[in-house]
C-alpha cells in the first residue's frame, strides 16, 4: 500500500517532528511523545521516520531553519559595514 505525502500530520507527529528537527534523536524522540519503552520506539521511530509526511514536514523545517541561519549572516554581515 502507497502512504499519501499530503497527509496532515497529526499532534504528535508534529511534536515529533520538532523534536527531531530541534536535535533530539528518532527514539528519543519518539520515546517522549509516544512514551513507550526504548526497544519499541526505535523500531517505531525509524517506521516513522520513513513516512512521506514525516520526511516532507523535516525537510521543509530544515529549509527554514537554513533561510533564517542565511538572513541572520546578511544582517550581521551589513550591520558590519555600518
């Protein structure tokens, strides 16, 4: 069965998302949104991980953590000309 991309995340799928996107690993992650014990969420962290959505929601996380990362630079970099 093919997973649809354009499926919403869910609450904590987003908050699992963050999590990752912030640094957190995919099992710790998992383990604080999902709360189950390690041996399971690492199985159930990489399933996860490998859904469209999931996949989807952190790249476009990533792009906009790299625009912010590149407008900060810019601004550093004119308020150094002044």
């Amino acid at each position: 069965m093919e997973e649809n991309k354009d499926i919403e995340l869910n609450p904590k799928q987003k908050k699992f998302v963050n999590s990752v996107a912030s640094g957190d690993s995919a099992t710790n992650a998992y383990i604080e949104v999902y709360g189950c014990q390690k041996g399971s969420a690492a199985s159930a962290a990489s399933r996860l991980m490998g859904q469209p959505n999931i996949i989807e929601e952190l790249d476009r996380l990533k792009v906009a953590a790299q625009k912010k990362t590149f407008i900060k630079l810019l601004k550093m970099d004119y308020t150094s000309l002044q």
